[in-house]
C-alpha cells in the first residue's frame, strides 16, 4: 500500500481503474461528483462541501484519504462510514478478478467507494483526489465542479521538480465544460490552469476575496481561506438549491457532521494539545503561524515519513521549541534516530521515542499546564497519537 510502503507501491495510470469501472459496470457513470484537488486543504474543502450538501437534505457520499484511526473513514455517507459488512462482501465478490489486475490499495478503495455510493444511490459525491490529479484514480469520473485548493511543493518525485509541473497534474481534473474554482493558487501558476481550461472549454473562477464568512468548528485562521473557496464554489452547485441556512449549518457543524480529525484539532486543555497533519512545506509554513500566535512554550512531537525533503521541513520550525522526535509505526517512516541527527544539525536538538505515544506522555511530563503541545509532521504521527488515546480511555 502506498499509504504504508511508499513509492513501491504508487502506480501512475488510470488503465487499472479504468478496467475495475468496467468490472463493476460503470459506476462512476451513475454518479454525481464534485472533485477536490490541491496540496494541502483540499480535506477541509471536501468536507465543508460534504456537511453543506449534507445539512441541506442530500444523501452525501464522501471519499477522502488518507484514513487516521479506521479505513472506513475513507468512505461516508452522510457521515457515517461504510459497514464493515460492506467492505468484507465487496472483497469476497471481487477478491478474485480484482487479483488479477494487480490493483494497487488505492485502486481496490477507490472501486469499492464508488460501487457502495451507487448501491446506496447518493445523490451527490464529494471526491478528493488521493495524489495529483491527472493520473490519480479519482480522475476517471465527470464531475460537475472541480475544486484546486493550492500548490505547494509535494510528491515531487511523483508529480515533478518544479510548481509549475505539480500545478500541470493537479490540473488534470479539468474536464471537458466543466466548471474550475481555484483557491490560493501562486499568481505565476495561474497561466497552467488557465490553458488547460481553455483546452476544455470550462469556466475558471478564482476564490472571492472578503467574504462575510462563518463560524466554523475546523479551527485555525487557515480555514477561512479554505471556507472562502467552498462558498465560491456554490454558486456552480445551483441545482442543490442550498437555503443559507443549510450553508451555515454546514460549515458551522463541519467536523461534527463528517467526522473530520487531525486537522489543528484540540484533543485537550492545559496544557493545550493540537494535533495537525501537516506534512509538506506549505502546510508546516501555516502550521507555524498559527501556533505562534499562542504566544506559549511549545513542546512539539514530530515525526515524518522517509520521502519527504526532511531538511527544509525541518528549518521552518523555531528553535526555541522543544522537540520530541518520534516515528509512527508504518515501514514508510523515517527512523528516529536519523531524524533526532537532522534535528541536531539544525540546532534543534531534541529526544528520541520509538513510539509516538511514549514521545507524547514524555512531552505532557515535562509540560506546564499553560504550555502547548504539539503532535505534527505526518498524518500518521497523528494517527497513531489518537490510536494510542482511544485504548488510553
């Protein structure tokens, strides 16, 4: 699996999703979609979008990755996840011609989504893309909006060495008439989007600037960006007819009506522990900004995976912090001792824990109740953090 291996297991071509939509008699073709793309955000975007859609009487499916505490997360409606009946029956039914494909995880996640969305006849999909765009397996469907959040850099042995590459595979979710809303997107990237948009004949917005906005329960000033685009984007969704009311209970009730963790999310107070799976330059760079403005001593748990450009994720964060390096339990993460080694050349030097919850107890020890913990680097640092305190409880 990608998620927990890494690039042995990363297949770029849609041939293998594009046999399992036939396998399965074209699901994708009996669905209603709204595609999310983009480096960091794109969550949020999807479930803002999927709550709104939800609070105004829609039945809502929602694919996202990756999964924190349950696979299931993976797959929704209406914020509930899929069955584990459904997960196992899909297997049983398909497990054989499915082997045969030598479908990559993703591949048997994605067929399996859509299959269940169809039998359950949602009305409307919100779908984000796993990595990419172009060649991501989310890209076999027509959807009637697309989304690109941002671009940062991310992936780039995957998606390329250079913004302007990473922007060309997230714009590949453009299709054909289909309306494009863009987020946050670097002013010199903009020509990417614009050109393949013109390619296709779809309409290009850009995220309205001073919004009245609303409160939301996804904390961090970063959402307003990310609540900004959603609204921008409803205009493109008219046939919902989504009343106001359903627009602010949306976005007001986000994370209690999809279920959606990890995301500067409060697991406790004094001290104040946040966790956030921040894991890519951009997304570290706003991280930063908004625990700064805590003014608090900062005990941060940290832990990344081995593809990432560890050095210059590292630089962003302060010097004044105290680090307890980590590792989350998947083959895919840096070993700790290497990353405590970088940590110490960058003058930020810090303890080493094998396990992500004996870094964590480590840092409550030696916190103040008004200090600030921290849990970060990886979605799966964070995964294993709420793993360890559901067992706790």
């Amino acid at each position: 699996m990608y998620q927990r291996v890494g690039s042995a297991a990363y297949k770029a071509d849609l041939s293998n999703t594009e046999a399992l939509m036939d396998l399965l008699g074209h699901p994708e073709k009996n669905l209603k979609f709204i595609h999310v793309a983009g480096t960091n955000g794109k969550g949020s975007v999807s479930h803002m979008l999927a709550s709104i859609l939800q609070e105004a009487g829609f039945k809502t499916g929602l694919y996202t990755s990756p999964h924190l505490v349950d696979f299931r997360e993976r797959i929704k409606i209406n914020g509930k996840m899929i069955p584990k009946e459904s997960v196992v029956d899909f297997v049983k039914d398909h497990s054989e011609t499915i082997s045969g494909l030598q479908a990559s995880f993703f591949e048997w996640t994605f067929a399996l989504a859509l299959e269940y969305f169809r039998n359950q006849k949602v009305d409307v999909v919100v779908l984000e893309t796993g990595m990419g765009g172009r060649l991501d397996s989310t890209n076999v469907v027509t959807p009637l909006l697309c989304l690109v959040t941002n671009i940062s850099m991310d992936h780039a042995q995957f998606l390329g060495n250079t913004l302007e590459a990473i922007a060309g595979e997230k714009a590949g979710i453009i299709k054909e008439g289909v309306p494009v809303v863009l987020g946050n997107i670097q002013e010199e990237l903009i020509p990417v989007f614009r050109k393949v948009a013109d390619e296709k004949s779809a309409p290009l917005s850009f995220t309205q600037k001073g919004l009245d906005l609303y409160t939301c329960d996804l904390k961090g000033h970063f959402q307003d960006e990310n609540q900004s685009q959603v609204l921008t984007a409803l205009k493109y969704l008219s046939e919902f007819q989504l009343a106001e009311e359903s627009v602010q209970n949306g976005i007001e009730q986000t994370a209690l009506n999809t279920g959606l963790r990890g995301r500067f999310e409060r697991l406790q107070e004094q001290p104040l522990v946040i966790a956030d799976i921040a894991h890519n330059k951009g997304a570290v760079e706003v991280l930063v900004k908004e625990i700064q403005k805590f003014h608090r001593k900062v005990h941060c748990v940290w832990g990344v995976v081995n593809d990432k450009k560890i050095e210059d994720i590292l630089q962003l964060l302060p010097e004044d912090w105290t680090f307890y390096y980590t590792q989350a339990s998947i083959p895919r993460a840096l070993d700790v001792t290497k990353l405590e080694a970088i940590g110490k050349d960058q003058s930020k030097p810090g303890s080493a824990h094998k396990e992500v919850s004996k870094a964590f107890e480590n840092a409550l020890q030696n916190s103040q109740k008004e200090d600030l913990i921290l849990i970060s680097g990886s979605a799966f640092v964070v995964a294993d953090l709420l793993v360890y305190l559901e067992e706790k409880d």
